[in-house]
C-alpha cells in the first residue's frame, strides 16, 4: 500500500507523542497494521516481532535472508519458485509481502549541489512531448532542451523526430541564439551522441565529433543512471511542461516554435536564478554570455545523409515518402540530404531533385517535369498514371474501376472520362458522386456525371466550361469566300500570254 506523507506524519505523531500500540494505530486511521509497522521501522524504530500462531514461511526465513543478502535483487518470483522447491506451501501472495520486508533496503544517498563558472558547461536532452498527427501519419512530437549550467538560460525547439538532423539543428539554433557556445556540453546516453561505453570508455558518434570539433567544444556523457549530473536540464524538461507546454493551443510545428520562443525569450529569463533568487536568469545570462566560445565563420550543414537505391520507378523512399527523381536515374544507389524544411537528391555532387520536406506517410512527392519526361519516353504509362492520379485524388475510384472491370466496361474509356470529371469538378464533390454511384452500384461514368450535374443545378453553378479537341474546333474556323472572278482571272493567265493574237482571228 502506498501512503502519503501526511499518513505516514500522523502515525509517527500517534505512535511516539500518544504512545499508541501499533494496532490501536491500525485500527482508527483504518490502515493495515504491516503498513504501520512498516511507517514506524522506517523511522528507526525495531520491528516488533508479533506474537500469534506461526506462519509456513517462517522456516524458510533464514534462508530467505542469506539469499537476498547474496543477491539483494532477486525477484520474489524466483524465490517463490526455490522455496517451493524446498517445500514451502504457502501462497504466492502471502509470501510476496514477506518478501518486500525481508529484503534490504538501499541507503539513501546525498549528493553534493554542483556549481559551475559561467560559460563552463552546457547540458542537452530530449523530452517527449506526445504526438501530431499529419495526415495519415503520428509523428513524436520531441523537445529539444539545452540549458547553460550558470545562467540556466533555456533554450527550447520541437522537433518531428530526434534523428541526428534535428539534435545538430536544436544545437545550431542554442548556439545562434546565445551567440556563442559552452566549453563543454553533457550529454544523456542518446544514440545520437553516445554509440557505445563500457564503464569509462566511451564512443561518441563521429558525427557528433566532427560537429564538437568545429564548434571547439568538448563533448561528454553523464554516468549511467546518474540523473543528479543532468539535473539542470532534467528541471527544466518539467518546467517547460508545467509551465509552457500543458494546455497550450498551437496551430503546427512553425507555431509552436515561434511560442516556445517567445516564452524562452521573456517568462522563462525572467524567473529567479536558483543561486541568487534576488537576480533573474537575464541577469545571469548577461554575466555569462560574453565569456562564451566565438562560433565558427561557416555554419555547420544540418543534413540526413541516406544512401539509398532506385527502382524501377522514378521515386526514392525516405522517412515513410517517396520523392521523385529523373527517370534516367532508375536502377541506381543515389544520396538523399534532408532537414526539417526540403529533401534534396543528389547523384555525387550534383543535385538531380529537390522537394519540400513530407512528414505525411506513403505520399508521393513528385516534381511535374520529371513525371512528364517519363511520359514522353512511354506513351505506354498515360493511362496507368492516369489511374494513379484518380486514385490519390478519390481513393474510392480503385473499387469503382474493380467494379468496372467486373462489369466489363472499357476501362480506358472510364478512366479517361474520369480524369475529365476531375478537371471539372472540386475533388471533395467528385468523391461524392463516386461514393454515391458505388452504393447504387452504378459503376459508369455517365452515374457519376449526372450525380455531379445535379449537384451543380442544386448550388445553382453554371456548367463547366468543356475544353473541345482540335478536330472540332476546327468545323467552327471562317473561310473567307473569294467571289469567282478571281478565279477567271487566274484561268486567263494560265491558257497563254494575253499579248499574242487570237489563233481563231
């Protein structure tokens, strides 16, 4: 049983300012009487040895204590099943709780409070701060916190991921916005940061290295289950959830940046500094800030870098999406470089494509001349990227074509003529009518053009403008009429010079 410390003040009063037994305790704050005697052992008190009928466990105890004095961690499973092998029958339950106060208790440890110069040292971490859905996709939302030792100036960005891009991103933009960079940075177990460490050896990741390098700081790793040696940036990880982010109301990432912002730049400097609550963090700040380290001249370029390969199609899968490339480049190992903002493409040093950053999930992310020129090299493709495109516009189209073909329609002629209604129409209303053709099992495109029609008439919208082809549009060119003396004219100069005489004269 869990009790509050409320609880646990009222049993000790009772017990040593009354003088009440542990029972008469038990009885009137409605408590089981272990968990007083429990209170009152962690208090420095001898536990009293309870006079009543022997219990099953209780030739078992000295071997219970030589094994947990052995292996201190034991669960009480495992010592469930050794004493049942040595006879115990008692239950599960009741052996459990003797068990939990049998076993030794860890001495609680103190620690010293640790005090740093300024511009000495800068602690990162991670925080969680649930999900975003975008599209078809939840992505983690992450906190990037870096807090200055000294001044414990906070800086704070969200991320949709912690891959390495965004952990150097979160760096280059503290970095920027303190205008300079601690001597020493400490680091949690990330993978991003530490790879490997077995006691004191640790590998950090070359990447980081490289990054630590040009910015002239010195990376480290705090100890394994040690939290007190990050316990600037521990802090402030549930002061920005206190005090920034429950309850907030964003409207995506960019907003919730330019907030976090704006709060790490006013609420959060403004706040007492722990070792001198008469002066305010911006105070601390303005002391520590010109002794940091000068950033470099050349920004630190913050990109994935993905090898990856070329099917047979066009696109090239990153992060759940597929962005497109030029067809030429099929069958091939290509290099993906991405931030939070694009996705750039390159074969060696030279950029094939460039698209906007998706954090959407199976989205196709295509540059218009790279689909075209693809069509140009196979004609044959028309049709089926025409198909692709009604089916990422109305997914309810592909059971529309299933039942199309069932019925034995000519599927060139419906998706032609639905690619028409495409033009024509709003999406949302194509979707509509398709949904509708599909419960009254009218797989034609003639259905779907009369629900859009009167749709339309319902609105009162005019009818769509229709683009006519060539051969038609040239029925309705004016000839110009020549008058046919022109044509007598051109019939005397082809029968001879009229200078000579008339051979019938």
């Amino acid at each position: 049983m869990t009790i509050t410390a409320e609880l646990e003040a009222e049993i000790l009063r009772y017990h040593f300012a009354e003088n009440w037994p542990v029972n008469t305790i038990a009885r009137q704050l409605r408590v089981h009487h272990s968990t007083v005697a429990r209170v009152l052992a962690r208090s420095g008190l001898p536990r009293a040895d309870h006079v009543g009928r022997a219990s099953a466990i209780d030739p078992y105890v000295p071997f219970l204590v030589e094994t947990l004095t052995q292996f201190p961690t034991l669960t009480a499973a495992r010592l469930f099943v050794m004493a049942r092998s040595r006879g115990y029958p008692g239950s599960p339950s009741q052996f459990r709780h003797r068990i939990a106060l049998l076993r030794p208790r860890k001495p609680a440890e103190a620690y010293l409070r640790v005090r740093t110069l300024p511009a000495e040292q800068t602690q990162v971490d991670w925080g969680h701060f649930g999900h975003l859905t975008i599209g078809r996709a939840r992505r983690p939302l992450m906190g990037f916190v870096m807090v200055l030792s000294y001044s414990r100036h906070i800086y704070l960005r969200f991320f949709l991921d912690a891959r390495m891009s965004a952990f150097l991103a979160g760096h280059v933009g503290a970095f920027t916005t303190w205008g300079g960079v601690s001597r020493a940075l400490l680091y949690d177990n990330l993978k991003t940061a530490v790879l490997e460490r077995h006691g004191p050896a640790i590998r950090f990741h070359p990447t980081l290295l490289a990054f630590a390098a040009h910015h002239r700081f010195e990376p480290r790793a705090a100890s394994v289950a040690r939290g007190n040696e990050k316990g600037r940036v521990e802090r402030a990880i549930r002061y920005i959830r206190d005090a920034f982010f429950n309850g907030r109301q964003f409207d995506g990432l960019d907003d919730l940046n330019a907030q976090a912002a704006a709060w790490c730049n006013g609420e959060a400097m403004d706040r007492p500094w722990p070792d001198d609550r008469t002066r305010r963090v911006r105070d601390a700040f303005l002391v520590e800030q010109p002794r940091l380290l000068q950033l470099p001249d050349h920004p630190w370029p913050v990109e994935d870098r993905v090898e990856v390969s070329v099917g047979k199609t066009p696109y090239v899968r990153f992060d759940n999406n597929d962005y497109s490339v030029p067809h030429t480049h099929v069958r091939r190992t290509l290099t993906v470089l991405a931030d939070e903002r694009r996705v750039r493409i390159v074969d060696g040093t030279t950029v094939l494509a460039e698209h906007p950053r998706c954090y959407d999930h199976g989205r196709q992310i295509e540059v218009e001349q790279h689909v075209q020129d693809l069509l140009e090299t196979k004609r044959a493709a028309r049709r089926h990227r025409t198909t692709d495109v009604l089916i990422r516009a109305v997914p309810a189209i592909e059971e529309f074509l299933v039942r199309a073909a069932a019925r034995r329609y000519r599927l060139a002629s419906v998706v032609s003529a639905l690619r028409k209604l495409l033009d024509q129409y709003p999406v949302t209303e194509l979707a509509a009518a398709v949904s509708e053709a599909l419960r009254h099992d009218v797989p034609h495109p003639n259905a779907v053009r009369n629900i859009l029609d009167r749709m339309r008439q319902s609105r009162g919208a005019a009818p769509p403008v229709v683009e006519l082809p060539e051969h038609i549009k040239q029925r309705d060119v004016r000839v110009r009429i020549h008058p046919l003396s022109t044509y007598d004219q051109l019939q005397e100069g082809s029968d001879g010079d009229p200078e000579d005489p008339d051979p019938s004269a």
